[in-house]
C-alpha cells in the first residue's frame, strides 16, 4: 500500500481546469517531485493535499484512508505537513516560538489544566520543548532560536519553515519550491538537508521545485505536468529527456 495517492483529481476554477485528472502515488521512505512550467497546477496540488481546496473531482488516500474530505485543521495530525513558496511565518515572535505553534497539533490539554497548569500540561510542555529542541540541532539553528524572524536573512527562514513542518512530526512533508530564493550554497545545504530527512529521520518528502539540479540530486521519481494534466512519470533522467516534457519547457 502506498503512502499517499492521488486518484484522477482535478479541480476547477470557474472555466479553469487548473488540475485535470492527475493520478499519482507516492511510497513510503521515497523523495517524490512534481515538476513543470509556471501555471501547471503543482501548488495547487499541495492545496488540494492540504485540504486548503476541495477536488472537483477525485480522491486523496493517506495511510489507505480517504482525506477528501477532512477538514484542513487535521491534515497536520494526520501527519501530513508543508512549507510555503512565500514563506509563511510570524516575523515578530521568535524562530523558538515558531517551531513551538507546530506543536499545537499534538495538544492534549484542555483549558482549565493549561490554566492551572497542572502537573501534566508541564510535561506536555516539556515533551514539546525537547522535540522542538531536537529539530533546532538537526538543522543547527542553535546560533538562531532566540532571534525574531524579522532580523533573519533570508536562507535562515527558508531553513526555519522547514524546521517548523518537522517539528509536527510528520509522516509525508510537503515542500513547495524549497530552493526559491536561495543562492547556490544555500541550494546545496538545502540538498543535504532534504537527504537526511528521508535518510535519517525516515520522512517522506513530496516537493515541487523548479531548480532541476536539486531536483535530479534529491529525487527518487519525478511526475511532469503541464496545464494541469501529466507529462510523465519515472526517474529524473527520464522524465527530462520525455519529449513531452521538452516541448513544455523549451516548446516547439
């Protein structure tokens, strides 16, 4: 049984078909990526996995369970995390409080215990700050964890998204272009990084990126869309020299 599976969905935005009938799996332990030019449908694919879009039509399988329809509020518990092309974080709290509201998916306190603060919501509170703490070192962001997001360059916030996706604990972890906006050096740290997630901590990665030398270094299968429809399927190298997938990128 696969991972996670994409059964003929497809989504319409009034005349629109942003994706058509796109069929996909991913299996455990594998980087999957989704490739193609400007306005195939990829992010909005991550839309529909995050439940941020309900399909038109179609189903989304997780662990051989339908999410079609699960509310996007428990896609996280679930153990399906993403980051965000635009990095989406709170600039005026600190990378330290940024990973600590990942944690709010595993929350198991109710409000008069947090407001008494009882013996087992400091437990709680101490298990998230060790799980949160264990990402900060995986990703040595030691130097950086009291410092607001404001004051952070820009390769340090594309890290700390990251690190706030982990710190939900995930299963499958979605990564919307992580290498935008990164200079070479970051690119390649970047690499590494989305190597040992699945390496070291056994993490599924699905990832849609434009930057193929990351894409051809990091990838086990590659899926190729454009115009919201399925080029090809297979590993890096051949899905760049699929003739389909040429036309799209160069025309012709």
């Amino acid at each position: 049984m696969s991972l996670f599976a994409a059964e003929q969905i497809a989504i319409n935005f009034g005349g629109i078909k942003a994706v058509d009938g796109v069929t996909f799996s991913i299996e455990k332990g594998e980087v999957f990526t989704i490739i193609g030019p400007n306005g195939a449908g990829k992010t909005t694919i991550f839309n529909l996995m995050s439940r941020i879009y309900d399909p038109t039509a179609g189903r989304l399988m997780f662990e051989g369970k339908d999410i079609t329809h699960v509310p996007p509020h428990r896609i996280a518990g679930l153990g399906i995390a993403r980051t965000f092309q635009n990095i989406e974080l709170f600039e005026h709290a600190t990378l330290l409080q940024n990973l600590l509201l990942a944690r709010h998916a595993h929350k198991k306190s109710d409000f008069l215990s947090e407001l008494l603060f009882l013996p087992s919501v400091r437990r709680l509170e101490i298990e998230h700050r060790e799980a949160v703490e264990k990402v900060i070192d995986f990703l040595d962001l030691q130097q950086y964890r009291d410092s607001f997001i404001v004051n952070l360059p820009y390769g340090v916030r594309k890290v700390t998204e990251l690190a706030r996706a982990l710190c939900t604990n995930p299963k499958l972890l979605l990564l919307d272009e992580p290498s935008s906006g990164l200079n070479v050096e970051e690119t390649e740290d970047m690499a590494f990084w989305i190597q040992d997630i699945k390496n070291l901590l056994g993490i599924t990665v699905l990832m849609v990126e434009h930057d193929m030398t990351l894409v051809s270094a990091v990838s086990d299968r590659v899926l190729a869309l454009n115009y919201g429809r399925p080029l090809a399927t297979g590993t890096p190298r051949e899905v760049q020299s699929h003739p389909e997938v040429m036309r799209a990128y160069l025309g012709g």
